[in-house]
C-alpha cells in the first residue's frame, strides 16, 4: 500500500492507493462509532457493494446514478434521512462511488450540523485521480456546474486501482482526461510517460496504474497542501474546465461524461493558446495530437459558440465579469488568462 500526505495542518489527512484494499477495509476504516452512513448510487451498490458489508455500523444511503442527482432535492432527502435515523455530530459519512457521489456526499457532509467527518472510497478512475482530493464538494443549481458548495477535506482516502479493471472503456477514458492534464499544468515528464503509455493505460493495465494513479494524487496533493482553498496556485487545475463545464450544462449533463468536456475543454483551450502565442507551436501541435487520437469526436460546432460563451461567463471562476481559463504556456506550466465575452466570441469564430 502506498500512502500520500495531503498536508493542511489541521485538516491533513492520508491517501492510500494499492490493489485489494477494500478487501481489508475493516482494518482501515474505524467501525466503532454508530450512526454513521455510506452514501452510494444504484449502479455502484450493485457492482461493489458487498466490499463495505463488513461495515457493520454504516447504513447505505443510497442514491440515482447521474449527474442529475447533485441537486438540492437529492440533498435535502440525504440530510433528512440521516436526520430521522439519529446522526450526530460524531456521525460519519463514507462516500463511495465516482465523482457524483464524492461531491453530493462530500457536501452533505460539510453541511450536516455545521460539518462532520467523511471518508471517501472512489471507484472510478476519474475520482481516484482527481475529485477524491482535495476537499472540494457540491451540487450543481440551475445546470450550472457546482455553483452551490463548500470546502470540506475529506479525514482519509482509500483508492483501491483493483476497482479500475471493471470500467468500461468510457469511464476509463473520462479518467485520462484528467490524468493527462496533471502532465500538461504541473509534470512534462508525466506527459510523456502517458503519451507513451496511453495503450497500457487505456486498458487500465495493473502493471502501470498504480504508479498512474499515484502520481496524479502527488501532483493533486501538492498543489492543494500549498493553496487549499484555490487562491492562486489551484487554479491550474482548471485546465479544460471552462469550456468543459460550458458543454455539461449546455447538453443538460446528458452526452458527456465530465472527463470527457474536459479533453474537449483541453483541446478548444489550447487552440486559444496558439491562436494568441502564449504557447510554442510544436508544443502544441503535442497535445492537440494526443487528445485527438484518444478515439472522441471533438468537434463542437453543432454548438452556438455564442450560448457556449454565456454558459462560460455565469462560471463561479470569473473575476471581474471576466472569464477565466487556464490555458498551456510552456511545458508542464499553465496560466491563467481572463477575458471579455467579446474577446473569446472572436477567438472561437476565427
């Protein structure tokens, strides 16, 4: 098993990644307390659910699959059946599932008598890499991506890359988009080994996921444990974001998985890059390759580029009435770049 530290003084906590660790989850998780709760969706519980059985003072929650279920009405039931069934402010909650559940879960749990301990068990390859870390929860209002939230660090992370053999080819592929973003904001290396790797990784290969998997929650730690709360630093992590969240809500959640918007996001934001020489163009052509040759149709201009954009500017990201995007600069940096409606009305109709 192998251990990260998320550092943030009183609310550090450890991630543990190896294979088979749900298998010993009772020597990993305290099983003492009562009134505690996993919250999970139909399609996990089905899959997985006999994992956690040896839980035997958690009572499963257990929720729709689907973007469509981080609403306040999925919420509020959450909290009212915790509620009727006597948690307490020593109640926990363990949320298990991908990134839907990570973030509803999470958020009930920061908001649940002003905040109570949660553990999160990610089962697909994009929370483990990504949503898992780093203390970010909420749902989504009026369409708009996580507009309503909290940070709220998780007491511990349990990935078990055993879980990433089961997923069909789309969930892995909505996970590498995330991966490869690790490489192009923080780690050109990293970026290279996935270039190199992308087959093996595309098949979730045991042999190599681990130390995937591992050095993305590095990257994630790193950056975190220095900007907790995405004053500055954080912000890289929104690379392919912004238009990415702009496809999610303008297709009502329903034809892109989230990793998905984000290689589309990745691609449409690089090509901004080049179109204003913030990035070597030999650079670039790297990473518009790879994202092209990962089997997605990215092309995007069945969409109003001008709906597109007012998607973009309602983005809890802004500043200023300007939007924000990371976009690539150098190897293994980005940098963050706001801009008026009007500017990137032009840049995406040239």
């Amino acid at each position: 098993m192998e251990k990260i530290k998320v550092n943030l003084k009183e609310n550090s906590y450890d991630i543990l990644i190896g294979n088979g660790l749900l298998e010993n989850i009772e020597n990993i998780i305290d099983n003492n307390s009562k009134r505690n709760f996993i919250i999970t969706d139909k399609n996990v519980d089905a899959l997985y659910g006999n994992y956690l059985g040896a839980l035997k003072n958690y009572e499963k929650i257990i929720i729709e699959p689907g973007e469509q279920s981080k609403s306040m009405d999925v919420t509020a039931d959450i909290l009212k059946q915790m509620l009727v069934k006597g948690a307490s402010r020593k109640s926990k909650i363990i949320t298990f599932g991908g990134g839907v559940v990570g973030d509803l879960g999470g958020f009930c749990s920061a908001i649940y008598m002003r905040g109570i301990p949660f553990i999160q068990i990610p089962t697909t390859l994009l929370a483990q890499v990504d949503s898992s870390v780093g203390g970010k929860t909420g749902i989504n209002l009026l369409h708009y991506k996580n507009s309503v939230g909290a940070f709220h660090q998780p007491t511990k992370v349990i990935i078990d890359t055993a879980l990433s053999q089961t997923l069909p080819y789309r969930e892995r592929l909505s996970g590498i988009g995330e991966i490869i973003k690790y490489g192009i904001i923080y780690d050109y290396k990293f970026f290279e080994y996935v270039v190199e790797n992308i087959e093996r990784i595309k098949k979730c290969d045991e042999n190599i996921m681990p130390h995937v998997i591992k050095r993305c929650c590095e990257i994630k730690a790193d950056i975190v444990s220095q900007d907790e709360k995405e004053g500055g630093l954080r912000k890289i992590l929104n690379f392919g974001h912004t238009f990415g969240h702009a496809l999610e809500g303008i297709t009502d959640f329903s034809k892109y998985s989230h990793g998905e918007a984000v290689i589309i996001g990745m691609y449409c934001e690089t090509i901004i890059a080049k179109k204003l020489g913030m990035i070597d163009e030999k650079y670039a052509e790297e990473i518009l390759s790879f994202l092209s040759n990962l089997g997605m149709n990215l092309n995007i201009s069945n969409y109003s580029i001008a709906e597109l954009v007012d998607w973009m500017s309602k983005d809890k990201k802004n500043i200023g009435g300007k939007i924000s995007f990371v976009l690539p600069t150098e190897k293994g940096t980005v940098k963050e770049r706001l801009f008026e409606k009007s500017e990137i009305l032009h840049l995406c109709s040239e």
